[in-house]
C-alpha cells in the first residue's frame, strides 16, 4: 500500500491550464462554467453515442478525461442514460443498423439538447459517407448543433469546440 | 511465465499429402507471395479438408469470398508451424452450396454466417444458420459483395431496428434475460449482450455485433491504392498502424515491390509505438473497471504522454495515415530518434515499478485473479490469438513464428501463460510493453539508412496479394485484388477481433453480471474491425 501511496506523492498532479487559442484560460473557463450555471445548472452532462465509428473518436474522448485534460473541471461530465443528458455527442457515421438507435437516444433526452458530431464522419460523413450501410453524416438523421471537425479530434481540439459551443 | 511450449503443432506443408491420403482430390498452385502453400479443392470436399485439418492441429484463422461471376470463389486460411495455406474452392452464384467448416472449427460459424449474409452462400448442415452482419437495412435476398449490387443499395428512410432476432433461450426457474445494448452506458462502441442469468450469475452470453457495419468492404471497390490505404486506415482507428501496414503489404507482395530497409524499420517503430499505446490505455481501463482508478490514473498518463509524443514526432497522435504503399511518409531525424531512446528510457522503470506494484496489490488481485478463465484447450478449438491466447499458452505470434520484414531480423519474445484467467491476460500485455520496448530500442539503434518509400509501376494485369501482420490484438489478415490499373477490385481485411470476439461468451463460467465489463475488456475486440 506505501508503494502506492509513494507513487501518488510522486506524480504529483499533472492537471494542465488549458490553452484556447485567443482567450486566457482562466477567463474563458469562467466564462463557460458561468454559462453552465446559468442553462445547465452548473453541470453539462454528456451522453456519448457512436453511430459508426472506427472508435479512434472514442480514444480521444476518452483522452479528455484522463488527468491532463480532466474534462470534468470545467462542469463537463459524462454520464450513462440519455435521460440524464443535456447534450448528445456523436461520433461516426450513422450506420444504417444503429439509424433507430440514434433516434431514439436522442428522443430519450430531455429537451433543450445539444448535439454535437465529433470527427470527420459524423461532421461531413468522411472517409465512409452514403452507402447501403451508412446514412453519412449525423445531420442526416437528426438535427445537429455543431461540428468538432478532425480525425480524430484531438482532446484539445474536443475541448475547444465544446466551449465554443457553450459561449455561442 | 511458459516460453517454450508451442501449441499449433501441425504443419501445412504436409496438408496436401494427408487430404490426398484420405483421398481428397487437389489441385496444387504456386502459392501467393508470403503463403507457404495454396490448394484448390473441389467444393464438396471443402468440409471434409477442415476436419483433417483439424485432425492435424492446424490453426483455422480466416475464409473470405470474392464474387467473379458467375462463380464465387472461396477461400480459407490455415496456419501451423511453417507458415500459412491458402485454401480455395468455389461455387456458382446459381447454387452457392458449400459444406460448413464450423463443425470442426467453432470459430468458423460466424465468418460464415458473415459469408451467407453477404454473398448468398449457403452452408449445408450447419446448426447455426441465423443472419449475422445483416440487420434490416438490406433484404434476405440481397447480398451486398455480389457484384451486381450496387453501393449505394436500396435503402429505405428509416432502417428499422432488428429486434426479432432469434437468441436461444436458457429454460428453469428463476432463469431470466437482460438484453444490453447496442448503446452502452460508457464511452464504447456498440453491439448487443444477451445474457441469461439466474440470480447473479451468467450461465450464458451470446453477443450480437453488426451495428457499425459501414460497408468497408464494397466501398474500397473502385479505389485507388492511397484511397484504400487510408480506408484501411480507419477499419479499427486503435489499429490504424496494423491494418494499413496489412494491406500495403498485400499491394506490395502483389506488386512485387520490394521496400527500403529504413521504411520497414520505421513500419516496426510505429506498429511497436501502437502496441504500448493500447496496452498501456487497457490495462488503466480493466484495473478501472473494478474500480482501481490508482491504475487508470498512472496508465492513461503514460498513454497520454506517449500520444504527445506521436503528435511531436510523427504528426498523429493515433498515427492515423503514416503509410503509402512502397513505404512510409515519414522520416525520423537524429534529434527524433535520441528523443525517442530517451523516451523508451523513461517509460521503462515506470512500467517496471508500476505492473509489480498492481500483482502485488490483494484488493485487485481478489478481483483479477482465478476468475474468468478462457481454459487452453478451449483457447486451442477456437484459434485464439494475440494476447487472449497467450494467457491460455496460445502463442503464435507472426513476428516470431512468420516472420515478416523487419521482424525477421529481431529476436521477437512472445510473454504467454497457461493458466488463461483474467489477470493474465492483462499480465501479458504488461509483459508485452516491455518487450516492445526492448524491440523499439533496437530499431531506433540500427535504424538504416536509405529512402523511405520506392517507386512502382502499376500491373498492368489483374494481380492479388495476401497481407499478414502481428498488431497488437493479434493475426491481421487483407487479401486484396487489383486490377490492371491499380484500382481495387476486392479489400477484405480480417481484425483478430472475428477470433477473439467469441472467447469471451466461452469465460464467464462462473462470473457474476456486475463483473462482465471487466472481462469484455480484458479481451477487448474491436466493434468496428468486426463488424466492417
Ligand atoms: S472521424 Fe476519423 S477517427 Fe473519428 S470515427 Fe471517423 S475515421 Fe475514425
């Protein structure tokens, strides 16, 4: 058990100040968390859904809540049903098997929602696009909020489109 | 820790002479490049040769179709412990009958299942004949591989969801379904569990996968050799660097291009990079899933670091699009490859202090150990590969028992235990980071001189090549066939996923319903590789 308790000490706290590109970070985490105070009660909560990924977006979402990013400090969370969700991120194409599973997810959250395609396919329909299989981008098959474009995102880049999206 | 022991056991090079022996008619044909031998076989023997090869402890690793009207031929390979077999047969697209593998290789069911869904292909006598890959977003009497249905299909606006299919229900008192999925509750992909269960206990899992079919196969028909390659790229995104290194080997051995020593080196560096970054996340994320967070907090910081690195060095933090056939589309400077050894050095004793430091600890010993046991014989019926098998002493390992360039220069050591439970599995991969690490210095080390990518000259005629490559999760297969022009005429590429997707139905003997997300990530097979 000291072992352990020696490694935390080690580490440390490796949490980093989040750099925006035109605003200091503090100021724009502020302002955020204010906009979740006042429209989400001080907590945004996300319900993840691929759609038909190749689950490299999910890497990188995943990425965003280990340590460095620590994505929960800004009031950001996710969570397991969409009845508890404020905002739905997608990732992938929407393949034509999981077409009625995004529909109903998205029915089963409250509204107002958000939703947000991350990556390349749910944004434009990227490397897969319209098929037998696909219906291509998210905003085929429900209404979209917002684009995080990239392949994948990174957590920065996650990040970022997130807290522009609250600020808009 | 079992180094010795070898478990496929039969030879392919001797196959030809025991289906001749029990007089199974054969046609010999020069076999692909990197095959050790390839046969054709009338159709209705195709049944009858797996149980031979059974009988002579051959592994079954892949069967794939390729639609050339009027027929569809079939293949299959085989793997012992000199190489692979091509297996091949074919059938008409009028009366696509064919004798089913699966009763002699279990593994089989499914990727013929994937075969009848897609091709039409019927398999005679054969228990499970239920649909697959197909939901409802093509009809029964579709197939989408045949070629004279079109990409874009006939959808209808809204694909209804496919809640009748039949799963087999568990009779008794007190026994009753939970039906989990496609959505899960986490950040995963998705597919469906359904588990009977009594009380706690699991007394049966059948997965349903297919959700995120997204027609990869027919969409890389027509395709230019960089559109497959990034296309390729993004049929599993935590294997992007073993699927793209499959299939530009499968271009090249059909091109015959022969590649620069720097650009193999470098392929091996990046396929190395890819193998610590998954193991390194995994482990976090199994210790986490019985609440370990100590573990999830250490390893996603080493992966993180580790990705950065990739951002700095390669431009990709997943190292997404890094390949081009004949090559590699990156170098590595002086200054990148001491960045990279001083790296390795400071990864080294982190792993080093950090995997004692988890077998150590009693807390998650109690929920790790002796639990979830994939037994060896059950891992050898079904051909379990990468790290699933190595824990249940099931050790090929193409860098060691096939070697393919650079790999053939390395003396690759492959970690494996007998015991199978779950704590082994993870072990393995803990062991398996330092291996790649020790393999990673020796080709930062030796890393040669010279261009990294060649030049090539299209075929000019209808070519086909066989890639096999050692990711992370285990064997990955392509098979690709291009046409005179270099476009692609058919891309199958196999994820080991297909192989280990059903040993994790076979190791919840025992375990309780709350405990099953550990065990799915102790095996972690890919949705999407799967599912295509
Ligand atoms: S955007 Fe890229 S990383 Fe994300 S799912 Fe699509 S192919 Fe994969």
């Amino acid at each position: 058990m000291f072992h352990i308790y020696n490694k935390i000490r080690r580490t440390g706290c490796v949490t980093e100040p989040f750099p925006m590109p035109d605003a200091p970070v503090v100021e724009l985490g502020a302002a955020c968390q204010k906009e979740i105070a006042a429209h989400f009660s001080g907590s945004l909560a996300i319900r993840m859904i691929d759609t038909g990924s190749c689950n490299g977006c999910e890497l990188e979402m995943h990425a965003a809540n280990n340590s460095f990013y620590d994505i929960e400090r800004f009031g950001i969370h996710f969570v397991a049903s969409p009845r508890h969700a404020d905002l739905l991120l997608v990732t992938g194409v929407v393949s034509r098997h999981m077409q009625e599973a995004l529909k109903r997810t998205y029915a089963a959250i409250p509204a107002p929602k958000l939703v947000v395609a991350m990556g390349d396919c749910a944004g434009y329909g990227g490397e897969f696009g319209i098929s037998y299989a696909s219906c291509g981008s998210v905003s085929n098959v429900i209404p979209v909020d917002a684009i995080i474009p990239g392949c994948p995102p990174t957590p920065t880049v996650l990040l970022q489109g997130l807290l522009q999206l609250l600020r808009q | 820790m079992i180094t010795q022991q070898q478990p496929t056991q039969g030879k392919v090079s001797s196959f030809a002479d025991q289906l001749t022996a029990v007089g199974i008619r054969i046609q010999e044909d020069k076999p692909l490049p990197g095959m050790t031998a390839q046969l054709k076989l009338r159709s209705k023997d195709w049944g009858f040769a797996a149980k031979v090869a059974a009988q002579n402890k051959l592994r079954w690793s892949a069967v794939w179709g390729d639609h050339r009207p009027p027929k569809i031929i079939i293949r299959a390979l085989l793997f012992g412990v000199d190489g692979h077999l091509l297996l091949q047969t074919e059938v008409t697209e009028g009366s696509p009958e064919l004798p089913s593998q699966a009763e002699f290789f279990i593994v089989a069911s499914r990727p013929e299942r994937y075969l009848q869904d897609m091709f039409g292909v019927r398999f005679q006598e054969k228990k499970d004949n239920r649909r697959w890959i197909r939901h409802q977003a093509w009809l029964e009497t579709d197939f989408p591989l045949r070629q004279t249905f079109p990409v874009a299909g006939n959808p209808v606006e809204n694909t209804k969801p496919d809640n009748n299919y039949p799963f087999p229900a568990v009779d008794g008192e007190g026994v009753y379904q939970i039906p989990v999925g496609p959505v899960h509750a986490g950040i995963i992909e998705p597919g469906h569990f359904r588990f009977q269960a009594m009380g706690e206990n699991i007394l049966r899992l059948e997965e349903r996968l297919g959700y995120v079919h997204k027609g990869i196969e027919k969409i890389a028909v027509g395709r230019d050799l960089d559109g497959l390659i990034r296309l390729a790229g993004r049929v599993s995104g935590d294997s992007t660097v073993t699927h793209s290194w499959a299939a530009c080997q499968a271009i090249e051995r059909a091109l015959e291009i022969n590649l620069p020593p720097r650009a193999l080196s470098l392929r091996a560096i990046l396929s190395e990079r890819e193998r610590i970054a998954n193991h390194l996340g995994d482990i976090g994320a199994i210790c986490n899933d019985v609440g370990f967070s100590f573990a999830q907090y250490q390893m996603s910081r080493l992966r993180e670091l580790w990705q950065r690195q990739n951002q700095l060095i390669f431009g990709h933090r997943l190292l997404m699009d890094l390949f081009v056939p004949g090559g590699v589309s990156v170098d590595l400077s002086k200054d990148d490859i001491l960045n990279l050894q001083l790296e390795i050095e400071q990864l080294r004793p982190e792993v080093e202090e950090l995997l004692p430091l988890l077998l150590e600890c009693p807390s998650l010993q109690d929920r790790l150990r002796d639990y979830a046991f994939l037994t060896t014989a059950d891992a050898q019926r079904l051909g379990a590969v990468g790290y699933v098998g190595r824990a249940s002493n099931l050790q090929d390992d193409l860098r060691r028992d096939a070697p393919y360039a650079p790999y053939d220069q390395l003396d690759v050591k492959v970690p494996a235990f007998s015991e199978g439970d779950l704590i082994k599995r993870m072990r393995v991969r803990g062991e398996e980071i330092l291996i790649s690490l020790d393999l990673l210095s020796k080709l930062l080390k030796q890393l040669p001189e010279g261009s990294l990518s060649v030049d090539y000259s299209l075929p000019g005629r209808e070519v086909e090549g066989v890639g096999l490559v050692e990711g992370w999760r285990g064997e990955t297969l392509a098979y690709l066939r291009l046409d005179d022009q270099g476009k692609v005429l058919r891309y199958f590429p196999r994820d080991p996923s297909w192989l280990t997707w059903q040993a994790l139905e076979m190791m919840l003997d025992g375990v309780i319903v709350p405990d099953f997300p550990v065990c799915n990530k102790s095996v972690n097979g890919s949705y999407s590789g799967h599912d295509l």
